[in-house]
C-alpha cells in the first residue's frame, strides 16, 4: 500500500458517482482533490494519463488523510478506457466552444447525477488538466457540460477547488441538514412561559428602581423590552443568567439605598 497506514475510513456510499482526472500534471493536486472528494461523500478515483506517472508520494502528504481513496485509485491510457463501465458521464468545461450539449451548473448536475444514481446506473464526473481543461476529444465522451455560476469578471479556480464544488452539491443534495438552527449545547430553548416569568420580574425590579417612573410612556416602554426578548430563540440558560443579573442589579440597588433615596426625593 502506498499511503499512510491510519488514515480515514473513507468507503464508497451508495452509488456516488466517479471522479475522473483526465491527465493531471501535479502530484499535490491530485492529493487535494481526494481531500475534497473526501468531504463530500465521493470516494472513486480514476487518473487518466497523470503526467509525471502513478504512484506519487506527495499526492498522499496532501490528502490529509484521505489516502485510501488514493490507494484505490486507477489509471487509465486515455477517456475512452476511464469511462468505459459508466452509463452518463458530465465533463466540467468553463469555456464550451463549437459543442451542442446540454450545459448545466454545478447544483443542476448534482440533482441529474442523483437521478442517474437512482436508477441504479453509473456517472462519472470529468475534470481536466490544471492548465488548459479538457480538449474537444475529452468532450466528446460527456453527455453534458457542467459550468459553474462564478463571477465572469474572474472564474478562476484550481483544480482541487473544482473538484470540491461538485463534491458539495453532490452531498448537499441528499443531505437533511436545516439550512438554520440555533447551536444551544447542554440547554434548550425556552418556553414562552418561562420567558413571561423573566419578563415579570424585569418588569417589577424596572417599576422599583424608577426606571418605569414615566406612567404615560410605561406601556410602550414595556412592550419595546419585551420584542426584545421575543425576538429569537431565548435559552433556558440565558434566561437563567439574566434572572442572576436583575436579581444582582436589585441586591445592589437595596444596598445602596437607592430605594430609599428615591423615596426622600419624592417626598
């Protein structure tokens, strides 16, 4: 084995599709690219005429871990030979000229590659050489183009970078992951109840240290404090925070004697 002992468990998941690189000129990028495949569920590998020869060490220090995607990796002579066992093959192109294929964007051939997936067939994703990109001939083998929705000002990737939005749209497309959540740790969200006990409390230590003092204005000033706290998903234990703060702020206040200067001022 060429890579690392130790390295990531990473296994084929489901009928992902393959990943082909077609004559890849550095070892470091070939490494970079199974990193990226890694992370996001893709795990086979085919090398088309790599330029300086497979194996090359450097392309398992560059991985970060991923070596057993490169331990599995094939090489083949040419496209034809790569493709031949696969049903649909995509080929990323960021210049298509004179071809008449459908053209889709990363996100689009996600969904086609998990259609294609399943109904049991093979694809397989076609990356060209850092340099130039793949040639009419390499097209010529795809079903369809996949270009990526970047800046035109600057559509500047490398390859390893390529490789990983594919990567990412394959895996967001089947992932379940809510596009937002609240991270609360060891506590939970808190009950409108509970809240509605917090904001009584506020309230009464507000009414106490004058802050309320101003009757004709008190109503709105409540509800304003209270959209505050309504705003988001307020925490058990922050709201247990703020119940020690108004607590601690009254404590302070008594020992001070505000209560009691408030009261001289008055009279």
């Amino acid at each position: 084995m060429t890579g690392r002992e130790g390295g990531a468990d990473l296994r084929p998941a489901g009928n992902a599709p393959v990943v082909v690189l077609v004559r890849p000129q550095l070892a470091d990028n070939i490494g970079a690219c199974a990193r990226a495949m890694g992370n996001g569920g893709l795990f086979e590998l085919r090398l088309v005429a790599p330029r300086d020869g497979w194996p090359q060490p450097k392309a398992w220090s560059n991985s970060s871990g991923a070596d057993r995607i490169l331990d599995a990796a094939t090489v083949h002579a040419n496209v034809a030979d790569a493709v031949a066992d696969l049903h649909h093959v995509l080929a990323t192109c960021p210049r298509p000229r004179h071809i008449i294929k459908p053209v889709l964007t990363a996100r689009g051939a996600a969904a086609e590659l998990h259609a294609i997936a399943s109904r049991g067939l093979r694809a397989g994703l076609l990356f060209g050489p850092e340099r130039a990109g793949l040639d009419n001939d390499d097209v010529a083998h795809a079903d369809a183009l996949v270009r990526y929705p970047l800046n035109p000002g600057f559509m500047s990737l490398n390859l390893a970078q390529a490789v990983m939005i594919m990567a990412y749209e394959w895996w967001t497309g089947q992932d379940e992951t809510p596009p937002r959540e609240l991270m609360t740790n060891e506590t939970g969200v808190a009950t409108k109840a509970r809240l509605e006990t917090f904001l009584t409390h506020l309230t009464a230590e507000l009414d106490a240290s004058g802050f309320l003092r101003n009757l004709p204005k008190r109503p709105g000033m409540v509800r304003n404090i209270r959209h505050f706290f309504q705003r988001g998903e307020t925490t058990e234990q922050e709201l247990r925070t703020l119940h020690g703060i108004v607590t601690e702020l009254s404590l302070g206040r008594r020992q001070r004697g505000r209560v009691e200067r408030d009261h001289d001022d008055a009279g």
